[in-house]
C-alpha cells in the first residue's frame, strides 16, 4: 500500500498548527504565566522558542519524512539500539496524553451544552476545583470527544485529518481574535495588560521559570519524538521543512499569547487572582464570564474555540497509535481508530471513578507519566535518531525542499546542542519533582 502524502502545503501547515494549537496554548499557556509571574515567562518562552522550538520541529518531520514512518519504524530504522522499543514507548505515552486529554475535552463539551441549554448558571465551575470530583455521567461527554476524534481519524489523512484541521483551525484564530478584541475592550483593561506583558525580574532570572517554559514549550508544539514524526512521514519531498517550521512555531505561540490577552484582561477586571493554576479557565473563567455583559455568547466562544484546539490536537495524538498499528499489522485505519479510541476510553475510566495511585488521584498521575516521565525522551530520541542517521544526510534531506539557505549552524545545533538541552531540562524536572 502506498503511504498517504499530505494534499496542499496549505493543508499540512494547518494541520502542523492544528495539532500544536491545543489545550497546551489555551490551558496551561495562561495558567503558567499566571503562577510564573507574567511576562517573566513569556520572555523565556520565546527566547526558546526560536532557539530550540523551530529546531525541534525541523528534526522531527526531518526524521519522519527519511524514514517514513512513525517513532517505532523511525527509531528502527535509524538504528537506535532498542530503536523499536522506545518507538512502543512513545506510543504508548501519546495514548496516555490522550487519555487525560479526552477527559479534559469532555469538561469542554459538557460546560459547551450546559451553556447552550441551560445558560451560565449552569456551568458547575466548582466542580472542576476537585480533580476527584470527575463524576461518572462525565464519562458520555468524554465519548463524545473521543468518538468525534476517531471519526476524523477514520477518515485518513487527506480526506480526514487534513481536512478537519482546514476548517477547525482558521476558525479557531477567527474565534480568538473576536474574543480578544472583547477582553481588550474591558473596564480596567490595564491592570490584567501590565502583569502580563511586564516581567517581574526575580522570577525571569529564576532558572525554574526557564525549565518550566521549555518543557511547556516540548509540550506545546507537539515536540514529544511522535505525532511530529508521523506527520513529517506523510510530507512530500519537495515540501520546504524549514519555513513550515517558523511558521508552525509562531502560529502555535501567537494562539497562546492570545489566550492570555482574553484572559489577564479578564481576570483583572472582575477581581480575581492570577494564580489559580489548572483551575483559571475552567473555574474563574465561568464566573468572570457570569458578570460580563453578554458572558453567555463570549463564554460559548470561548470554549467552542476551545473544543476545535483540542479535538485538532487530539486527531494527532489518535494518528500516532493508529500508524503504529498499520505499519505493523493488517488492521484497518478504521478499526484501529475505534479499537484505539475505545482503549483511551477504558485507560481513562478509573480517573471518572476517583482512583488514586501512588497517593495522587489517577487523573493527576498519567499526565505526570506522560508528560514528564516519558514525554521529553521522545524528543530526545527523536534528536539522537536523526544524529545516527547522518546529520549531513538530514541536512542536504531539509535543504532540498526549502526554498531558504538553512544555516550551517542548524548541523551541530540539532546534533548536540538540542539533545543536551533535552537531556538538561529533564533531569532538572525529574530531581525537582516536575
Ligand atoms: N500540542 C498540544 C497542545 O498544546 O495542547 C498537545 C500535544 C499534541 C502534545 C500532540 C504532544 C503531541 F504529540
């Protein structure tokens, strides 16, 4: 069978964009400025973002676009000992991502029908404060999210996946301009602008500020060794890697510092406190929206644009699992997306029950397997496969499709430099308890 290829260069960016545009930009973007002091980490984030981001993306469509294939044929391929086992690896942590991302996703779609039908009173914004509190009749609104996900990947990747994201994502931009234009023209507006968009200093030369913004930023753009690879896998060759990078990168980052410009204002302007962490837009966002003039419209824009940056992020964390079984075995895309999907469902269930493990409540647990345990070594291994690769070969590979001289500098950058830093930051998290 030939391997599908992406249909317009149009089509791969917004899915690229649509991917790394999730609840990574609209939910812990502006949750991280909240508790890491403002602009003190918007700073960082976008010395690092055009120091590594665009570096980071560069090697992994890189690698997935030689080997053609996702992390375990990639990894295999490139000769990495075990290659084929980390590639497990690294589907095995999308799954997880998945998981915890669905049940977020079901919060999205239950608070968008409560809204819808029952007005803002009957968003139950306390309910979110106790992560245990995830209550069984949650479960139907989190199938929701995972049937719609599957539906798209079903479809394949052109006829799918890309096509969704054509759609879904110009909206989503669409949705977040009108919404900050509304947060801009709030009463006291200044207040909400000034804490974020002027650093306090202590914590910008704090070198945890700086951790915290670089693995936000992995996180962020899809960086974790998988659904980047699989993505580059389907790039035609003539398709220019380096541009499609920069543009991903500031595309992903503008939709975070939007979500912050609808935020802050917001927050400010009705009294509440910047720190409220994974609680700020699920919790405060309700009630700050309760008291604006027209909440209820903006408060439905809000998480609708919301549920496109999920679902477009989920489809590419469905994808990865969904290669993997189709490079490996017979099974259809359409099978493997429902067998796949109903699996995240029944992985995530125990959280919807309560559970907890190792003294934390089983939501709060995968996403610390997945995101900081795991995650990040897929980068790493992404960075080291294309290194044993040939970081020659990938550099004449990148430079053939692009329509810009690629710095020589990117050689070493991508080799040694990026991986070091990888390696870096993960320690630092592992030892200061992520
Ligand atoms: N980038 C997505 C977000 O910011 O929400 C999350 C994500 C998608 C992470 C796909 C990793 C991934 F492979």
């Amino acid at each position: 069978m030939t391997r599908e290829t992406w249909n317009s260069k149009r089509g791969f960016i917004a899915t690229a964009i649509g991917s790394a545009v999730g609840l990574g930009n609209i939910w812990m973007f502006p949750w991280r400025v909240g508790t890491e002091g403002g602009a003190a980490f918007l700073i960082p984030y976008i010395i690092l973002l055009v120091s590594i981001g665009i570096v980071a993306l560069t090697v992994e469509w890189t690698l997935g676009r030689m080997t053609k294939g996702g992390p375990v044929v990639a990894f295999e391929k490139a000769g990495l000992p075990f290659g084929k086992y980390f590639g497990i690896l690294g589907n095995f942590t999308m799954f997880l991502v998945f998981a915890f991302y669905s049940l977020i996703i079901g919060w999205m779609i239950m608070y968008l029908s409560n809204m819808l039908f029952g007005g803002l009173s009957a968003v139950d914004a306390g309910q979110f404060l106790a992560s245990q509190a995830f209550s069984p009749s949650m479960a139907m609104w989190q199938f929701v999210g995972i049937a719609i996900t599957i539906f798209i990947v079903s479809k394949g990747v052109k006829r799918g996946i890309e096509k969704a994201n054509n759609f879904m994502t110009p909206v989503l931009y669409i949705l977040l301009i009108l919404l900050t234009i509304n947060s801009l023209m709030l009463p006291g507006v200044n207040e909400g602008l000034s804490f974020y968009l002027l650093p306090d200093m202590e914590k910008l030369f704090s070198p945890g500020t700086w951790m915290i913004a670089l693995s936000q930023m992995f996180f962020s753009l899809s960086c974790l060794g998988t659904t980047m690879v699989v993505y580059g896998s389907y790039l035609k060759e003539k398709e220019d890697i380096p541009v499609s990078a920069v543009v991903t990168a500031f595309g992903d980052t503008l939709v975070a510092f939007l979500a912050g410009l609808i935020i802050f204002p917001a927050v400010f302007s009705f009294g509440f406190a910047p720190e409220a962490g994974p609680t700020l837009i699920f919790a405060i966002l309700p009630e700050v929206f309760q008291q604006m003039p027209g909440g209820l419209y903006i408060g439905i824009l809000f998480f609708l644009a919301l549920l496109f940056a999920g679902i477009t992020s989920s489809v590419s964390m469905l994808e990865v699992c969904v290669e993997a079984v189709m490079s490996k075995t017979n099974i259809s895309r359409t099978l493997a997306a429902i067998g796949l999907g109903l699996a995240v469902f029944l992985v995530s269930l125990p959280s919807l029950l309560g559970v907890t493990l190792f003294g934390m409540p089983y939501f709060d647990f995968i996403i610390y397997i997945s995101t900081v345990l795991i995650g990040p070594l897929g980068a790493l291994l992404a960075a080291l496969a294309l290194g044993k690769i040939g970081i020659d070969k990938a550099y004449e590979h990148i430079q053939r499709g692009a329509s810009v001289k690629i710095p020589k500098i990117w050689k070493p950058w991508a080799k040694y430099f990026y991986p070091i830093v990888v390696l870096v930051i993960y320690l630092y998290t592992l030892v200061n308890g992520g």
